[in-house]
C-alpha cells in the first residue's frame, strides 16, 4: 500500500523556522518527482515546491521563494521541508504527495501536517 | 501567472447531474486535474489528463477540456460526493514549472 505520512508541524512564533518530515513506502519513492501541497484554514489549495527524483531541481511558490527549502533522502524514503522566517500566512495544513510528470497531477497525498504561526 | 477560475458553490439534487466549471485562458491547450476533498480529509485525485479516471473513482465522474473551460461533470449525483472540488493544471514549458490550483468549488447535494 502506497502511504505518505507528514511531521514536525506545531506551534511557531513568526520569525521562527520549522522542518517538516514525509515518510514514503509502498512505492520506489527515488523514481518520482515530490511536492509539498498548503491550505490555509478555510482556504484553497497552494502548491509550494517540487523537487525532481534526485533532488537536482527545485522550484517553488513565489511567495516562499529564500524562507523554504524542499529536500529529500532516497536512501531513507524521505522528503523534508525546511521552513525559516516564518509568517502568520504560513500558517496552513501541508501536505505532501507524489507528483505524475507525465502529466503534472498529485497522487497519492498525505494526510497532512498542521502549521501554526502566532505569537 | 496562470489564473483558474471556480465558481464557489454549485448545489444539485440527488440522482441529478453535477458540472463544475474552471475557466482559464486557452485552458484547452494544457492538461487539467480535479481533485475532491471531503471535511478534514487529505484531497484525493479524481480526474487526470482532462478526462482519465485514476482507479476506484466510480464512472459518474467524467471531465472535458476545450477553449477556456475545462468541466467535471459528477453524474448521479449521491450525497457521498459533497465534497469540496479543485482543478490543476502544471506549466511544464515554463522556468519555473509553476502548478496552479483553481479556488475550489464546494459541491452541496440538496
């Protein structure tokens, strides 16, 4: 069974750092692009960075663009968001979920980790 | 940046059909996904390359993709697809290989 399961996430103040953790089995993660997916209470969905199978390319959302670096470790299955200078708009679900580059869609997702960022 | 366009809400009767619209300029030419996502719950993907259905998603789920309006069309209708509905679509031939999100339609069966 394909599974992502999401930690790290909590309680922050701004100006604080984070480092979210995705923990994959059930498929050969290191064949696959990976992507960290956001939502905001009461909100849509944001994406916020994808990193190719050996982490040779990353791109990310503008808006996270010099605070968030998106990494992972094939040898342990394992895909990190490291997140500094934090904002109260960070504050969000995040999600992370294999991306099909054949076609750019998201399949399967974790269940997601909470953010909080408040003083 | 690419823009896609959701109405907010779309309400149906059960046993009806449901069609969920997301406009985007020559949205026709790019591939689109939908995703659903029930209350607390992780989104689950639906619908690939327009109009593909992953495994296990029922035949009642179908979408098409022409000019600047791509469609999910839910039919039969049951109170188990109220859900909240979102499309993607993935800039592949740009630098920055952006994905775009619609803002989501909330799907209420009446």
């Amino acid at each position: 069974e394909v599974q992502l399961v999401e930690s790290g996430g909590g309680l922050v103040q701004p100006g604080g750092s984070l480092r979210l953790s995705c923990a994959a089995s059930g498929f050969t993660f290191s064949s696959y692009w990976m992507s960290w997916v956001r939502q905001a209470p009461g909100k849509g969905l944001e994406w916020v960075a994808n990193i190719k199978q050996d982490g040779s390319e990353k791109y990310y959302v503008d808006s996270v663009k010099g605070r968030f670096t998106i990494s992972r470790d094939n040898a342990k299955n394992s895909l990190y968001l490291q997140m500094n200078s934090l904002r109260a708009e960070d504050t969000a679900v995040y999600y992370c979920a294999v991306m099909v580059t054949s076609g750019g869609w998201f399949d399967p997702w974790g269940q997601g980790t909470l953010v909080t960022v408040s003083s | 940046s690419y823009v896609l366009t959701q109405p907010p809400s779309v309400s149906v009767a059960p046993g009806k059909t449901a069609r969920i619209t997301c406009g985007g300029n020559n949205i026709g030419s790019k591939s689109v996904h939908w995703y659903q996502q029930k209350p607390g719950q992780a989104p689950v993907l639906v619908i690939y390359y327009d109009s593909d259905r992953p495994s296990g998603i029922p035949e009642r789920f179908s979408g098409s993709n022409s000019g600047n309006t791509a469609t999910l069309t839910i039919s039969r209708v049951e109170a188990g697809d109220e859900a909240d509905y979102y499309c993607q679509v993935w800039d592949s031939s740009s630098d920055h290989r952006d994905v775009v999100f619609g803002g989501g339609t909330k799907l209420t069966v009446l």
